[in-house]
C-alpha cells in the first residue's frame, strides 16, 4: 500500500508541474526535404533536394532556388547559421 501511495503522489505532482503540451506544426513544401533549420529568429528553414531552400516566417514562405538566388544547384544538403546571422547553404556543386 506505501508503494502505491508514492506511486500516486509522483504521478499527480508531475501532472501538476508538466510543461503544457505545445502540439505539432505541419509544413508541405516541394520536393524532398534533407535538412530542417530553425534561425535565431525562429524562422524554420528546408532545404530541398529538387527545389532549392524553403524559408518559413511563421506567416509566410519564401522558395529560393537557382533562379532567383545566388545558389549555384537547387539540391541543398546543409543548412548553417553563422555568429553573425548569415544563412550558409552547402548545394550539390560546392
């Protein structure tokens, strides 16, 4: 019976001090997804082994690819963020 009532005690504080359930987020983007990044700002970022880089604000979405960017291929295999907030992307060719 001691057992059960520290049983009971643990598991009705843990309800009471739990960190509230947040839920998940779904995002459709083109193509197949290699890296998912979130910035400092909180943007999330996909790069895309067909379509270049995906960009989400929380609002609104941004494709950069081959023909409106400076990417050299539109197959990105990393994503990194440097200490002065500049966004890197590791594509395909270099």
């Amino acid at each position: 019976m001691k057992s059960l009532t520290i049983l009971f005690i643990v598991f009705f504080s843990t309800l009471l001090y739990a960190q509230p359930f947040i839920g998940w987020e779904t995002y459709q983007v083109s193509g197949k997804v290699q890296v998912v990044y979130v910035d400092h700002l909180n943007n999330k970022w996909f790069s895309s082994w067909e379509s270049g880089v995906y960009k989400f604000d929380g609002n609104n979405w941004e494709n950069l690819n081959t023909q409106n960017s400076g990417l050299l291929s539109n197959k990105i295999y990393s994503i990194f963020e440097d200490n002065q907030h500049n966004m890197w992307f590791g594509d395909y060719n270099g």
